[in-house]
C-alpha cells in the first residue's frame, strides 16, 4: 500500500485527543465523610475491573477512528500490479456525436454509458486532482469541476474523434493517460489517429450497441434544375439503412412548407439504399422549403432531412444575326426574356447577362464579340454557333473557335449546288431528348441540310447525320457549354427551322443554359458554401468589402457570422464551427434576405456500423504498445479491472467505512458497555 499524500500523516498527532480523556478518567477519587448514611439513595454499582474494561474499549474505537480519518485523507491506494509508464495526468474523450442516440447494452443510450464510464474513471483516478475533458477544451480541471462538466456535456453534430490530431499535437511534450470513450463507427474513425499519440498511454474503450436498423434520407436531387411553378418535377429520394436490421415498410413523408406532398413505403435491407421519384410542384415563384420525413428511434436525429426548391428564373436569350430568326421561338414564351442584336450593335451589358447567345451565321467575328462570348461561357452560360455559308468568314470563325477551346474546324469545299442530307432519328435515351420524345414513329419525316463544316472528334454529338456525321454537337467550355451546328440556318442549306424538331432542340439548350448554383440541401460538416449573387449584389458586395460582417446566417433567434469572401459574382462562406443545429438558415445582408439554405447533419453519423474490441486490436497492432484496449460494458467492470492492473486500486473508500464503523463501535460501548449489579440499602455502621 502507496499514499497519495503522506503529509496528512501528521494528522495522527490528534491521537493524543482520546489518550488524554482517557488519562483524565482515571483520576483517583477523593473521599468525602457524611454523618449519616441513610439519606443516600439506592445506586447501581459497578465493580472497578467491569469500569476498567469500558474505558480501554472506548480508546482503542477512539484511536483506531481517528487513524482511519487520517489515513482517508492520505489516500492509500494497491499499486499497479503491471509496471506502467509514468502519468503525469488523465485525459477523457467522451463521444457525444448523434451516433451515441443508439441503445447500448443496458436499458440507457450509449451517450449515458459513455458518461457514466467517464464518471468512473474520474471517481477511482489515483492521479490527484489533474482531469481534462477533450470536448471541453485544454483546461485542467479538478475532480469536482471534471464530473461537473460531465454532467453538462450536450450531444453535437460534429463527432470529437476528429479532436485527437489537435491531441496529439498537444500531448507530444506530454505523457498523460487518454482515455476515449467512444462506439468507433467504421465511417467516421481513423484507426491512424488513434495511434499517432507516442508520448501517451492512450486507452480505447469501445460500447456496443443492441443492434438495430436506422433509415435516414441520404440525398435528394431533381430531374431538372429548371423548376418551374405549378409544373410537376421529378424530386429523387434516395433512403439508406444504417443499422444492421432489415427495415420492412417504413413510412416517408414529403412535406413542401406545412402541406405534405407525397408519402410512400420503403424496405430497405441493412446497409443498402432505396431510391424512389415523387412528383411535387411549388405553388408560386417563392422558394419553397421542404422535408422528408422518417419515423424510427432510438435514433432519431437523421429523421427529418432539409431541402429547397428554389423556381427557375426567366431565362435570357440575345440572338446576334442579321434577322430575328428565333423571336417567335422564344420571345411569345414567359419562360424567356428573348433579345435580339446585330453583329454591329451588340449591347455587351446584355450579353454579359444572357443565360444563352446564339450567334448565327455572322460574316466576321470581331476580336470584341469573341472575348464577349468567351466570358459568357466562363461564367457557366451557353453559346449556340450556326456557322455561315460564305468563305471569308472561315478565319475569324476558327479564332472563335479556338477562343472557346474547340480548337481547330475543317470547313466543307463550298458547293455551287449543297448537297441536301437526311438527319438520323435521335434516341430517346439520350440523355439531351430526355421526356421530349412520346411515342417514336419510325416513319416520321427528319431534316435535310448540306453541312458546311466538320470537327474533331471531342465533343458530345446530339444530331447526327445517317451517314455517321455529326450535325450538332455539345462541347464543355469553361464552366459552361458550346452547341455547334454544321449547317447554316438559310433555307438553302436545311430545312431544319421548319421542322417539328427544331423548337425542342432550341428549347432544351436554352433550358440546360440555366444553372441553379444553390444545392437542394448542404450538410453542417462541409466547411465551404458558394453562392451565386446577382449582378446588384456583386456590386453591394464590392462597396462595401470593408464591412467584414456584411453576411449572416440567421436561424430563428441564432444569428452566425460567417468568414466570408466574394470572387467576381461568387459569394464564399466558411461555415463556423459552432453551427451544428440542422434546419433552414436564412442568408442576410443589412437585413435584406439574399436566399435560404438547408442544412442537415453529417450523414456519417447514421451509419451506426461500429468497430469491435476485437477489430480495434487487429486494426492498431502489436506496433503500438501504448494502445490498449479495454471492453467497457454497462457496468464498466472491465475498465474498473483495467484501472486496478493500469493505475492501481485505491482504498480511501475503506479506511472510511472503517472509520464510520468505529464511531459506531464507540457509540455501542458507551450505550451497553455498563454492567450494573442490584444492591439493597447500603448498611452503615454506627
């Protein structure tokens, strides 16, 4: 037996209280003569040896519960039975991400068995008053504080696994004990963090879960971007089970606002995803605000999962051509701003605007126009080329061409009578005529046209001639897309612009021109937002960078400041780090709402596939001694035994009871201890 504080050993100078009352006692009595003894009452007496007897117990219960108190302040502890590395303090990790909704073993969550385990380390510590708690921060902490912090740990959404390489950072001038208390899921652990603590004698303590299936919404996307009011669309809903138990028939429900729009069934076998299509439409050109609902417990943080549908905006179109070719095409549709410029008047403010340039059959190409188009298709727009039928446009076509990195065209050998081709049916598979094509008619009648140019191999064909040659092919150009066509427009050379298939074609690259930047729904764990803003608010943006704050995101009554940065049109936020409550965050600035995100939590979470004690040693190895291992259980028995052979058993808890018990010892001698004799009237001589 070690003690702690040997000092308190001078406590035991107090013995000398019970030994002086006990010296007191036996003081010889005087003697005292009276004149008649008949006047004295009848008394109990009680022979001198019994007295004796009585007095020699109540000190030893004395002395012996006044050694106890003196050695309970010592704090006596059995050391270690193995031979340990030195510690010069005890670290806790206590896992309190979502993950730890699942029931453990006992009848509690795993959050309440990792905080009782927790709890227990810091009650039979034999390292005196020197605890630090990882998820509160660095600060040591006494006893007393540390199981006060315990009981105030709240669960979050980022897991604090992810803290240990900040430990190991931290530790490496420093040997302390780490003990982390955890489930270790497999998609959220990095075994490589656990062993990177050299210097520390790290102690994982792996609860297991009862088992069971967990369905959350692991991802939702629409058929098109272009959303449209009161028009159905298409919203996938892809449903994953976490857990390790089949799911039979569990409800989903979509709710846009607080109308529920659509509800369905899923089974889902562990492990395994579903993915179903349900049609929803916004009532009005507002963002609409929607969820998709799950019911199953104990796990019920991913049950409610956060989206947006924001209605696409008019779409604006500049054809640049001689004559307006396409203004019936577009300009009697509200789904388009339709405007129309000569090659000599183009307005660049315009064309800086547009969503979709077409540029048709222009004679030259001028080094303006082309340095126009090529920021348009920068910023994520589209450019539509109709080549012209006359041979001195070729060059300033091919210095377009390559500005918008298509590289180099091979134009045809002009005919003096062009030479008419069939275009070949196109497939409703593919993906550019998707839902545009009912049912398909072999017989139907297809486009003639006499192409005027042809291309490399490096684009994405749409149209092709019968003949295998392309007619209008999509190539990638910065962020946005470059549609070319072989043939001009001019009746001479296709009949393309009166046929059935020529509004589609239009329709569809105008459509695909629009780009909703915002994401149906973020999660809390990404670190960086992006954000489109319209051309007013880049401005705003640019007049007023000196204010820092200028953004907020606002949820109810939390209002965050997040860093945040603008890059030409583009709005950058850094998420801040005590951002973990899912749910719709309105994107302010001075007051003025710009949009409106959803959030959900880290996905990773769900996933509750956890490592075992077995797997956890296979995983870290014999290379890494200062790994241990430690099946914590309910009760914590095994890390109450690894504590015993690790740190030793302390006994303060005993020397109490053994104090306790001779107070009462003392306090039975002094109720029972007298053994009375009954005499008669004392005689008295005369």
């Amino acid at each position: 037996m070690q003690l702690r504080y040997p000092w308190f050993l001078v406590g035991l100078l107090a013995i000398a209280i019970p030994v002086i009352i006990h010296l007191l006692q036996l003081r010889r009595p005087k003697r005292l003569l009276f004149t008649n003894t008949a006047f004295i009452q009848q008394v109990n007496l009680v022979t001198v040896r019994h007295r004796n007897v009585q007095r020699w117990l109540l000190l030893a219960t004395r002395v012996l519960g006044m050694m106890a108190l003196v050695l309970v302040f010592c704090q006596p502890f059995v050391p270690a039975r193995k031979d340990v590395r030195a510690s010069t303090g005890m670290t806790v990790l206590v896992d309190n991400s979502f993950s730890m909704q699942a029931g453990g073993t006992g009848k509690t969550s795993l959050f309440a068995e990792a905080v009782g385990q927790a709890h227990r380390i810091g009650q039979s510590s034999s390292i005196g008053g020197h605890f630090r708690l990882i998820n509160n921060g660095i600060v040591s902490l006494s006893s007393s504080a540390y199981q006060t912090a315990l009981d105030e740990l709240k669960m979050t959404s980022r897991n604090p696994i992810s803290m240990l390489k900040k430990e190991a950072i931290a530790q490496s001038d420093d040997s302390n004990t780490l003990y982390v208390i955890s489930d270790f899921q497999k998609k959220a652990v990095d075994v490589k963090t656990l062993t990177e603590m050299k210097n520390s004698e790290v102690v994982l303590v792996p609860l297991r879960n009862k088992g069971g299936g967990n369905l959350y919404v692991d991802s939702v996307w629409l058929d098109d971007a272009f959303v449209r009011a009161r028009t159905n669309v298409g919203l996938h809903i892809r449903v994953r089970n976490g857990g390790n138990v089949k799911l039979t028939d569990s409800p989903v429900k979509v709710f846009l606002g607080a109308r529920q729009v659509a509800a369905y069934r899923a089974t889902v076998e562990p492990g395994q995803a579903a993915t179903s299509v349900v049609q929803v439409q916004v009532t009005d050109n507002a963002l609409a605000m929607g969820r998709v609902m799950t019911e199953d417990v104990p796990v019920a943080f991913d049950n409610t999962y956060y989206f947006t549908l924001q209605p696409a905006a008019a779409i604006r179109v500049l054809e640049i051509g001689a004559e307006p070719v396409a203004q019936q095409l577009y300009g009697n549709e509200p789904l388009f701003i339709y405007a129309h410029a000569k090659p000599q008047n183009v307005d660049y403010g315009v064309l800086q605007r547009a969503n979709l340039v077409v540029v048709r059959e222009l004679k030259q190409v001028d080094a303006g126009l082309r340095d126009g188009l090529r920021s348009v298709v920068k910023r994520g727009g589209s450019v539509v080329v109709i080549p012209p039928s006359t041979n001195d446009s070729h060059d300033s076509y091919q210095l377009l061409f390559k500005a918008l990195g298509l590289g180099t065209v091979q134009w045809e050998a002009t005919a003096t009578v062009p030479e008419l081709r069939e275009i070949a049916m196109p497939s409703a598979r593919e993906p550019f005529f998707r839902d545009v094509f009912g049912a398909q008619q072999r017989g139907t009648s297809m486009p003639r046209v006499a192409p005027v140019l042809r291309w490399p191999r490096t684009g994405t064909d749409i149209l092709r001639l019968r003949d295998g040659e392309s007619y209008l092919a999509n190539f990638a150009s910065g962020a946005g897309q470059v549609y070319v066509f072989s043939a001009p427009f001019s009746q001479q050379y296709s009949d393309f612009v009166s046929h059935a298939l020529f509004v589609p074609v239009m329709y569809r690259m105008a459509m695909l021109s629009y780009q909703n930047d915002q994401l149906p729904a973020y999660r809390l764990t990404q670190s960086l937002v992006t954000l489109k803003l319209p051309a007013a608010e880049t401005a705003s943006s640019a007049a007023g960078r000196a204010d820092e704050a200028s953004i907020r995101l606002v949820k109810d009554s939390l209002v965050l400041i997040p860093a945040q940065r603008v890059v030409t049109n583009e709005l950058r936020l850094d998420l801040p780090t005590g951002m973990d409550a899912a749910g719709f965050y309105q994107v302010q600035r001075g007051g003025k709402v710009l949009t409106t995100l959803a959030f959900n939590q880290d996905k990773r979470e769900s996933e509750l596939a956890a490592y075992s004690a077995d797997e956890l040693r296979q995983l870290i190895g014999a290379s890494h001694p200062n790994v241990k291992v430690v099946e914590g259980g309910a009760n914590g028995a095994g890390l109450a035994q690894f504590q015993a052979e690790q740190i030793g058993q302390p006994l303060w808890r005993y020397f109490l009871a053994l104090t306790l018990l001779a107070l009462l010892a003392e306090g039975l001698v002094l109720r029972f201890g007298g053994r009375p004799a009954k005499m008669g009237r004392a005689a008295v001589a005369a």
